[in-house]
C-alpha cells in the first residue's frame, strides 16, 4: 500500500510543476515587495534547539493556550505542535512539541523559531507575509532530501527545490516540510497547489526548515527540530498544529 501512496504522490508532484514560485505562502514569484527572496530579513536569530525541552509533564491543557483555540483542538488529537509567537507584529517564535499521555500532555521537545515577517493574523491573505492564528491538522509531509524516518506520508523530490532568484540563505528552506493544513487538500503532497478557499486566501503554510529570519507565512524550525518532528508525528495520533501570537493563542 505505501508504495501504491507513493506512485500517487509522484504523480501529485508531477502535476504541481513550479507551485513553489508562488513561495511559501507568499505572493507571487516567491519574492517579497522589497524584491529579496523569502525570508530575507536582517537581525532574526536563527532558531535551535531549547534546554530543558521534557521538564515539562502531565499536563491538563496545552500551556498558554486559551478557551478558544482549545475547543478547537479535536477531541482525538494526542499530539500538538504550538507555535507561541513573540508578538502580533513578531516575526520571531518557539515551538513545542506535546504528546498526550495517560495523565496528560507531557512537552517533548522545544525549539527556537520564525513565523511571517510581518507577525500574525486571524485573516490571512496572499502576500501579507503574516502566519495565520489557529488550529489546523497535520497529515502530510516531504521535502529535497530523503524520508529522515517520518510517520507521516512524506514526499521526496526535488521539485521542493526553491527558485534559483530566491535569496541564497533560503536554499534550504524545503530540505523538510510539514504541510499546515491551511486552505489545502489534505492527504496529498505538500506540493499540491489546490486552494480549496480561493487564491487570495493564501497557501502553502509549512513548517520548514529555518534560514534565521521572518517567513511569507510558514513557520521555520531547525534542521535538527525539523527532523525530530517528522520521526515523532504520528498520524494514528492525529497530530494538529497551534499556532499564533501569545496575546492571540491565550484568548
């Protein structure tokens, strides 16, 4: 059957083509309104791995999460990834990964981060270079380089290669993606440009890897986060992203 997935995938890729010119939930072209590549912004640290990322265990509610992101998180989700960005107007982020055991949800792991350049949104659009506010599933994944392990269905290929015009510090963005599950199918490869909710809603939201600064609308981890992530997402535990400002994630 994976390989059956797999020949299905290819094809998927296949049909996309180019979809990455439209960058990372960016505006066309891949480029920004200041003409440098995605993420080109100045004085961003790149994100690493936290200390003390497995103190943290049994807990009733994801931390710093409010009422109503909560209630939206599915009843059978065991394993979130929250995204708790700095500021509304933040470009900078750290993400934890929580798994939900028998007595709660236990922190697996926590890592420095970048979301859009220009911060957050509850109204995403194309090309405001803000991530978007909420709670979105998990379920597929890919990238450059080869499957590292992960649970999810992972599409290898080099058609996650970026435009040669991006910025040299982007190369790498797509080496591992995660597809957010923002106005896409989901169960196809991160490459499938179909945008259930229109072209001005924007698309391509990924978790990628980081190239030390602000994003079109992904959030951006580590090679090492990135790689831990796909070997703990586990789509029988119906893994979902919350994602979002602090003042936006705790209302």
């Amino acid at each position: 059957m994976r390989t059956a997935v797999g020949a299905m995938r290819t094809a998927a890729v296949a049909a996309a083509g180019l979809v990455l010119l439209a960058g990372c939930g960016g505006a066309s072209g891949g480029r920004n309104g200041d003409g440098k590549g995605d993420g080109a912004g100045k004085g961003e640290r790149p994100g690493g791995p936290a200390r003390g990322s497995s103190a943290t265990t049994h807990l009733k509610n994801i931390p710093e999460v409010g009422t109503a992101l909560r209630s939206r998180i599915p009843a059978g989700s065991r394993q979130v990834v929250a995204v708790y960005g700095k500021g509304v107007n933040s470009a900078d982020a750290t993400v934890v990964l929580y798994d939900k055991g028998t007595k709660g949800w236990n922190r697996k792991g926590s890592w420095g981060a970048h979301n859009g350049r220009r911060g957050w949104t509850v109204d995403h659009h194309e090309g405001d270079k803000r991530s978007p506010v909420g709670v979105f599933p998990l379920t597929d994944a890919g990238g450059v380089l080869a499957d590292p392990g992960a649970k999810l269905p992972y599409t290898h290929s080099s058609a996650f290669t970026p435009p040669s015009y991006w910025s040299k510090n982007t190369r790498h963005d797509f080496d591992y993606v995660v597809a957010i599950n923002y106005n896409r199918v989901k169960g196809t490869s991160p490459l499938d440009p179909t945008r259930p909710q229109g072209q001005s809603k924007g698309g391509g939201v990924w978790l990628h890897m980081d190239h030390g600064s602000g994003t079109s609308a992904c959030v951006s981890v580590s090679k090492s986060g990135m790689q831990a992530l796909l070997r703990a997402l586990d789509p029988a535990r119906h893994p979902v992203v919350v994602m979002g400002d602090k003042a936006h994630l705790a209302a």
